[in-house]
C-alpha cells in the first residue's frame, strides 16, 4: 500500500500520462483542423460574395448557440441513426470540436484580413497577384499579428472543451482518474491533479496570448 | 424506422420541467456570479493588497481550467474534505466559481477601459472617491463592459448543460436518462435539439441586437 500521496500519484502516473495523451491527442487534433478549417472560414468570409458570408454566418451562429456539449451528443447519439456511419467517441470528440473550433477561428480570421486598409488589396490586384497569391503574399501575413492572439484563446477554449470527450465515453484522462479513484477513494488528491493538468496547459498559452496582444497592439 | 409520436408526447412533461429546471439553474448562477464578479473587481479596482493577489490567483484558476473539473472536484472530492453538496448544490457552486471569475474580467477590463483623463478631470473639479466611481467610472465602464457581460450571460446558461454531468436533470440528463432507459434515440434528440433552438437561438439573437444597440450608445456619448 503506498503510504503517501506523492507515492500513489507516483505509482498511477504511467496510467494517468495514457489518459493524458488521449485528452492531448483529441485536443491537438481539434486545434489543426480547426486552424485549417478556420483560415478557410476566414479567406471565404472575406471575398465579400452575398450568398457565402450568409451561409458561413448561418454556421457560425449555428455552433455558437447550441452548446458544445449538445453537439456532442447530437452528433454520438444522431449520427448514427440519420447516416447509418457509427463513429468512436474518439472521432466525434474531435469532429465536434473541430467544427465548433473553426467556426471560432473563422471569424477571428475574417476580422482580421477585413481589418486591413482597402488599398493592400486593390494594390496587390493592380500589381496582378492572383486571389492565391494576394492572400498568401500580401493579406495573411499582415493579418497574423492581429489573429494570433484571440486564436491561441480559441484553442485555450478546445482545451478545455476536450474534457468533456469523457461525458461520451471516451477514455481519457479524467476517465483514467476516475478509474484510479475507484480503486483508490484518493477523490482529493487525484481531481487535484486533475485541476493542475489543465490548469498548466492552458495558463501558459493564455498568458502567451495576453502577451503577444500587448506587444502586437501598436503594430 | 418509425417515430414514435406518442411516446415523444408523454416524456414532454419531464423535458419542460428540464428545461425549466436550465433557465433557473442559468439564472441563478448569473445573479451569483454577478455578485462575486462585483466583489472581485472591487478589490482589484481599491489595490487592496493580499486580496488583490488572490482574487488574481483565482481568477486565472477558474478560467483557465474545464467547468467539468471543477464541478467534479466540488462534488466528488469536497466531501472527502468534509463538504457535502448535493448535485444542484454543487452545480450551482461550480457555475459560480466559473462565471464569477469570467465576469470579473469582464469588469476589470470596462474599468480599465476608461480614460485615464476622465477620472483626473474628476478630480481635477473636486469629486470625492465615491462620486468619481458613482458618477463617472461607472457610467462608462458598464456601457463599454455591457456586450461582454450579456455574451457571458449567455455562455453561463449555455454552460449548464454540463451539470448534467453530475445527475442534475437538466436538459441533457434527461435526455440522457431516456435514451438509456427506452433507447427512443431518435425522439429524445428531437426533442433536446427542439427545445435548445427554442432556448438558445433567441437569446443569441436578442444578444446581437443589443451588441447593435450599444456600439452606436458608443458613438453619440
């Protein structure tokens, strides 16, 4: 039996670390499709074309009312039955926060290249840069600066978002942790754990955020 | 597949109860938060000294950990530390733990928000501390926080469906609960996804129009 806490949370640690890479994977997962399906968002969102920014705003609106976990549910438990496509709770996870991430990042991008002055645009034009090359040259990079900070934000939010992946099933790591208190009673110790685990993820990259706002604000 | 109308029909009682059941539970964690958010930024806004580091201190706790950590945290492991909350208990506790925190950055920010010039012009004719903070911080700090306050009002009820988590019977729970039970999948999202787009669609829209609304507030001031 161990004797102390730190010698318990020593034993559990490999267990708790294939939790952890679990909740890691389905957060990392969610934060790339989401960048690319949010610079997608964005790049559309700001063509200035009638019938797409009504369709993207009916999707924003969409993910941004319904709760995340509602998404979740609807997709686990409805997907299935509506398409006869039954997919693990790992890849619903993922899927949900991806297109709920890059609805999020999508207008973060959009604000960003509209906030830029008319000119760079029609300059990049008139110099006969293609619609590709005008945003890859000239309209993303001078936007980045504004979108970095509110997009590390978003992810912050994915993170934290990705604990709910265990209200679905998913064996992840409060999953893990449950497990372990289950054989253990340790509720204290190993939920404190728990708070830490996140709480040191997502503090660093909120502070990066906040950081990089200050410094990028007179730019 | 068939769509069992009848039976969607005898577990509507239970779901407005659910739905009811989310209003309050969303309602009464704004009024809470509203009242530790108030607390908290005063301390930050009078620099009290070791208040001032731990309302920081929680502040950056709460929001940058999952609300679902927290609430199991409340309910699972207080107890072991000699707090019993029952599950709308801890539900309510963790939704202010949360929320308060989140609010409190709304106002500190709307605060800080205000020109450093006004409140030396205050000042400058004579205001006591109280009237500067009555009269001037006040008046602009809540039109410049009032869109993110009502965004956070909204993301709080929103929220609450996590506390399905711990056998609140909200919405989600009881949506949960009869899939489980009659495995009537098909009808119970029906109905969960009817009654959210009636809850929350709303109260995205009113929350656009008063955006509208008080960005021209800003100009005309």
């Amino acid at each position: 039996m161990p004797s102390s806490g730190l010698e318990l949370l020593w034993q559990v640690a490999p267990q708790l670390g294939r939790g952890a890479i679990q909740t890691l994977a389905i957060a990392l997962a969610a934060i790339l499709c989401s960048t690319l399906g949010g610079l997608l968002y964005g790049v559309l969102g700001s063509l200035g074309r009638r019938a797409l920014d009504a369709l993207l705003r009916f999707y924003l609106e969409l993910f941004r009312a319904i709760p995340l976990l509602v998404w979740l549910y609807l997709f686990f438990f409805g997907l299935p039955l509506l398409t006869g496509v039954s997919l693990s709770s790992f890849a619903c996870a993922v899927l949900v926060l991806s297109l709920w991430g890059a609805s999020e990042v999508g207008e973060v991008v959009r604000g960003g290249l509209q906030s830029l002055p008319r000119a760079q645009r029609e300059a990049g034009l008139a110099l006969g840069l293609s619609t590709w090359q005008l945003y890859r040259l000239v309209l993303i990079p001078q936007a980045l600066k504004r979108m970095t900070p509110p997009t590390i934000n978003v992810y912050t939010r994915l993170i934290k978002g990705s604990s709910l992946a265990v209200l679905i099933g998913v064996i992840e790591v409060i999953k893990v942790g449950q497990q372990i208190i289950e054989r253990t009673h340790e509720h204290v110790l190993i939920y404190g754990t728990l708070f830490v685990f996140f709480f040191l993820i997502c503090y660093p990259l909120s502070l990066a955020s906040r950081a990089l706002e200050r410094r990028w604000s007179y730019a | 597949m068939t769509f069992d109308w009848a039976f969607l029909l005898g577990t509507l009682p239970a779901f407005f109860r659910a739905l009811g059941l989310t209003v309050e539970l969303g309602l009464i964690a704004i009024a809470t938060s509203s009242l530790v958010a108030l607390l908290c930024s005063s301390v930050l806004l009078l620099r009290l000294p070791v208040l001032g580091v731990l309302v920081r201190a929680y502040v950056e706790l709460a929001r940058n950990t999952p609300l679902l950590i927290q609430l199991f945290f409340i309910y699972f492991a207080l107890p072991s530390l000699g707090l019993k909350l029952s599950g709308y208990s801890s539900a309510i506790v963790a939704l202010t733990f949360m929320g308060g925190a989140y609010l409190t950055e709304v106002l500190r920010a709307g605060i800080e928000a205000v020109p450093r010039t006004q409140v030396e012009a205050g000042m400058a004719i004579g205001l006591s501390r109280w009237q500067l903070f009555r009269h001037v911080i006040l008046p602009q700090a809540g039109v410049f926080s009032l869109p993110a306050l009502f965004a956070n009002f909204i993301f709080l009820v929103k929220e609450t469906t996590v506390v399905s988590a711990v056998a609140v019977p909200e919405l989600l729970y009881t949506t949960k609960n009869y899939i489980g039970l009659y495995s009537k999948t098909y009808e119970m999202l029906a109905v969960m996804t009817a009654l959210c787009v009636l809850l929350f669609v709303p109260l995205s829209l009113l929350f656009r129009a008063l955006e509208r609304r008080l960005r021209h507030a800003q100009f005309g001031s």
